[in-house]
C-alpha cells in the first residue's frame, strides 16, 4: 500500500523527519563524511516531497487576501529556497562519493557557501515551524480526531516553550548557531567522544525557540492587525 503523503499523520511525520534529519547532518564528527552524505541527500529528496504537497499554496499565491502568515510564509519560503539551492550546488563541489563517477573540481569557497547556507536553512526551517505552528496543529488535531486540545495542556505547552525558548539562547550560542547567522567564524567544535546526547538537546532548544519566536512574532502582527482592523 502506497503511503498517503497529503494525510494528518504522514505530512506531520515528514515535516518532523525533515528537521530531525537535517540535525543529525550537522553531527558530521560523529557520523562521517559517507553517513552524512546520504543523511543530506534522503533530506533533499524529502524536502521535494514536501514542496509537492503543498503547491496548493504556491499556486494560490495570486489569490485570496494577503494575511502576515502568507507574507511571512512567502519570505521565508523564498530565503530557505536560495539556502537550499546554495547547499545543493555547494554538496556537488564538496562531495567525496560524486568524484568516483565523474570528475569534480574543489572550489574551497564552496565549503563556506555549504557551512554558513547549512546552518542558515536549519534556522530557516525551524521560523517556518513556527509560522505554521497553527496548521501543525489543526494536522494533529484532525490525527486525533479532536476539535480543540484541554486548556491545561495548552497552558503547559506554552509554559513549556517559554522555558525553552530561554535555554535556547544559551544553547545556539554553544552549538555556534548564533555566529554563523551572522556569517562569523567560530572554532569551537563538539568533542563527540565526550558526549553525543547533549549535543541534540542542545540543537532542539535553539530550534524550538526559533520556531516560538516566530509564532510570537505572527501572532503579535496579527493581533496588531486586527486591532487596526477595528478602530478603522
């Protein structure tokens, strides 16, 4: 039986198994240059499958009314498609496997355009969770054939992210997440001989306060815009 991709549990599974593995990509001192790869290719293919089930969208961009989500939305879209097209073109150049079926010259400034435009997509990936946190929900709601979720869980959901959203400045500052946004050097490396499980929590929490950064700033535009809506 063929997966039905455009399904509640399926499309909230490749959206978590795109981000999932997009952070294991990063451990490529633990993991190694073959693993690391074939991680980045599968994510390649999947991001596609993602981008098919949602050209819904992209074909109803001239439609319908302009709300901040579709706006945001569409920037965010635009900036992770040129990351990714930077990380597709810079992956062919820096590839070890590629150069055993036809011949590839190293350009050692594909190695910056594929680390800064890496950690730029990962960013890019977790503010467009964010932006789309209601449609995540509504997915998983329909998953649990539910209408709304109990208050309390909500409050504790977001009692949760605030929680994390604080650990999460701290940790993109030890994974270097903050300086290579900003395209800056940094020689700290994770040593995985002394732990591996830190190093994901780490990168969870910086990823989840992005994204609950990103929902505030929606929410907060969109509460602005309706306000603007009433008093005219």
């Amino acid at each position: 039986m063929s997966m039905q991709w455009t399904r509640p549990l399926p499309r909230v599974m490749l959206d978590g198994l795109l981000l999932a593995l997009l952070v294991m990509a990063f451990a490529y001192w633990w993991l190694g240059n073959g693993v690391h790869e074939i991680i980045g290719s599968a994510w390649l293919l999947l991001v596609l499958r993602h981008v098919a089930n949602n050209l819904f969208w992209w074909k109803s961009l001239s439609k319908g009314k302009w709300t901040p989500q579709r706006l945001f939305n569409l920037v965010l879209g635009v900036l992770l498609a040129i990351a990714l097209l930077a990380l597709l073109v810079s992956s062919i150049f820096l590839s070890r496997i590629l150069p055993m079926i036809f011949p590839l010259p190293r350009v050692f400034v594909m190695q910056e355009i594929h680390w800064f435009s890496a950690y730029w997509a990962i960013a890019l990936s977790a503010m467009h969770v964010g932006v789309n946190w209601n449609r995540i929900v509504a997915l998983t709601l329909r998953l649990a054939a539910k209408r709304d979720f109990p208050r309390w869980l909500k409050m504790a959901g977001w009692a949760t992210a605030m929680a994390i959203s604080v650990q999460a400045a701290k940790s993109g500052m030890i994974v270097g997440l903050w300086d290579r946004l900003a395209f800056q050097y940094s020689l700290s490396m994770w040593d995985f001989n002394q732990s591996v499980l830190p190093f994901f929590l780490h990168w969870a929490a910086a990823l989840s306060g992005l994204a609950f950064g990103s929902c505030l700033i929606l929410r907060g535009v969109e509460m602005l815009q309706k306000r603007k809506s009433i008093a005219l």
